[in-house]
C-alpha cells in the first residue's frame, strides 16, 4: 500500500526509532510500512494519523492495488 509515511515523520523532524515508541512498534515495523512490505493493522494506522493530526487517507493511499485482497484471496477472486 502506497504511504505518505516517511514524507510526514521527517516533516515533523522524528526517526523510525521514535515514531514506533510513541504508536508502540518497532523501528523496523516503521520501516516496513514506510517501505511498502508491510501493511498497519487499522488501528495502527489510526494511532500513526493521529500522531500527525490528519486522517488515515491523507497517510495511506488507499488506490487499486495489482495485489489481491484478503477478501478476494478467500474468495478465489482472480
């Protein structure tokens, strides 16, 4: 999922390290989002926006993906 992640912690001047001790990860979960190989559980993604006052959109954007959805990979969607 493509983010506005790094973009937003190094405009409000904070490192992976302590941007994942205030949301309560890691620095490499940090890094992963930021990076695209891994995805925020909805209430990480909630704890992220509101530590820059915005909301979840304005950080994940959430555009069609070649990726499958979980839905659709339970589903057998092609």
């Amino acid at each position: 999922m493509k983010n506005r992640l790094k973009e937003l912690r190094e405009s409000h001047g904070l490192t992976q390290e302590q941007l994942g001790d205030i949301v309560g990860v890691s620095r490499q979960a940090i890094n992963a989002i930021e990076t695209e190989k891994f995805e925020p559980s909805i209430w990480l993604a909630y704890d992220i926006s509101n530590v820059f006052h915005c909301s979840i959109e304005e950080i994940f954007l959430f555009q069609e993906s070649e990726r499958k959805s979980r839905a659709q990979q339970s589903r057998g969607i092609i």
